[in-house]
C-alpha cells in the first residue's frame, strides 16, 4: 500500500512538471485551446448541479452499510453508503467536468462503465434529458443505491445494467448505434481497460469522446493509459492526471496532451 501511495506521488510529480499551465498556454490547436478553456476551466455553475450536489450530501450522511461486490479485485465487503460517497464517488469537480464534456459532445448516446452509487450517472443523465445513458455496475446493491438517486434527480433517460461487465459490455454495446460519449470507471486494472476500450473503438463516430477515470493510478492503468494513447484511433489526448480524455476526429492532429487542472 505504502509503495503503491509513494509510486502515485512520483508520477503526480512528473506530470505536474511536465503538463502545460492553466489558461491554454502553450497549446497550438485551436480545437484542444477552446476545449481546455471553455469547457475544463469553465467555473459557472449548471442549473442541474445543485441537485446532484443535494443529493450527494444525503448520501455522505447515510451510515447504514451495503454488501460491494468487487469484481475487479474478486472481493466482497459490507460498506457504508457514506463512505462510498466519499471514497470511491467521483469528486464535484471532476463529475461536473464530466458533465461540461457531455454537453461539449451534444451527446445523445451515452455509455458508463461503473455506475457505482450514480453520483456521475446522475451528472451524465442531466447533460440532456433527451440523451440514451446505458450505466454498466457490477455490484446489485450499489446499482440499488443509483437507481433511487436517479428518481430522486427525476431522470428517466439511465438504463442501469447490473453484472460482470466482462458479460454486460457486449449486449448493451449491441443496444446502441454509436458511443457519443463514454467514461471508463470500472475494473482499474490494465487488461481488462484496454479490452474495455477496444470493445468500445466499434462503436465511435469522428465525434465521440472518451474519458477514463484514474489513469495513473498504479502502473498498470498507467499502461494502459500510454497504450490508449498510441492506438491508431486516438487521434488528440488529455492527460488531466486524475482523468484522460480521448478524441477520435481524423481532422485533428495526433497529439497528446499534458495539463494542468
């Protein structure tokens, strides 16, 4: 635990020396400089995040526990509602980003892969009301956990499949007739992302946009981070640290991005 903590600080390290400051400096892409600076620095607020945030609150309050089934590690505990809401949820400023690139996209097809207890699937599911989320979750209860927070957000566009995502994927891919938007926030481990993200490259169009959740979390997301960004189908590359987005348009130029956020 203790090494895995140290190797994180050293890449946190690298990529802080080596990432573009705020304020798109240094970036020659008139695409990548309007995205960095109108939708990853824009700070006023959406109409649907106090909402989410009500909601998220409750949840940090609720002590009662759940039984998690994790199937990227094969494991099983009982865990308080709280401490999932604080723990392993998407933080506010990174589930509003989320939402800010689903509105960025005009995204009308939406695929997630870890719903978790929907703090992210709520964000996905306000980006447009009219918009398709399908939320993959491994785990029944949490999954349960998600589907009272969408009614109590009053959204009825998330379809939420519960199981091994190794099984679901497939199916629900069948369901949809392109990926506008994806976030990978599932089983954290190199070759289970990089079957993900392959799975998922049939489905694109020259303006979907992918976003990983954790890329350097350890060294095998850090892998397959680096691996997502060589695909030939990658064209432009965001590494945000906690997050790496992909865009797919071949009228971009490859490039891979480093900054800060």
């Amino acid at each position: 635990m203790i090494k895995n903590k140290l190797n994180l600080i050293f890449r946190y390290i690298k990529y802080y020396f080596s990432a573009l400051p705020k304020g798109g400096f240094g970036i020659h892409s008139p695409f990548v400089y309007s995205f960095v600076t109108e939708v990853i620095e824009e700070s006023l607020p959406y109409y649907s995040y106090n909402t989410i945030e009500h909601i998220r609150q409750n949840l940090l309050r609720d002590k009662s526990y759940i039984n998690v089934t994790d199937y990227g590690t094969g494991k099983s505990c009982k865990k308080q509602i709280c401490e999932i809401a604080k723990v392993s949820s998407k933080n506010k400023k990174d589930s509003q980003l989320i939402f800010r690139i689903a509105v960025f996209a005009k995204a009308k097809n939406i695929l997630e892969l870890g719903t978790s207890i929907g703090t992210t699937t709520m964000y996905l599911g306000m980006s447009d009301h009219n918009s398709k989320i399908i939320s993959l979750e491994g785990c029944p209860e949490t999954a349960n956990i998600a589907k009272t927070n969408l009614k109590n957000a009053k959204l009825s566009n998330v379809k939420i499949i519960t199981g091994n995502i190794d099984n679901t994927l497939y199916d629900a891919l069948k369901e949809m007739p392109t990926i506008d938007f994806a976030f990978f926030d599932a089983n954290h481990q190199e070759v289970t992302t990089i079957k993900y993200f392959e799975q998922c490259l049939s489905k694109v169009n020259k303006n979907s946009i992918f976003v990983f959740d954790d890329i350097h979390w350890s060294d095998g997301m850090d892998k397959a981070w680096k691996y997502i960004c060589k695909n030939s189908k990658s064209v432009v590359t965001i590494d945000l640290f906690s997050m790496g987005i992909v865009f797919f348009n071949p009228e971009l130029n490859k490039h891979n991005y480093k900054i800060k956020y």
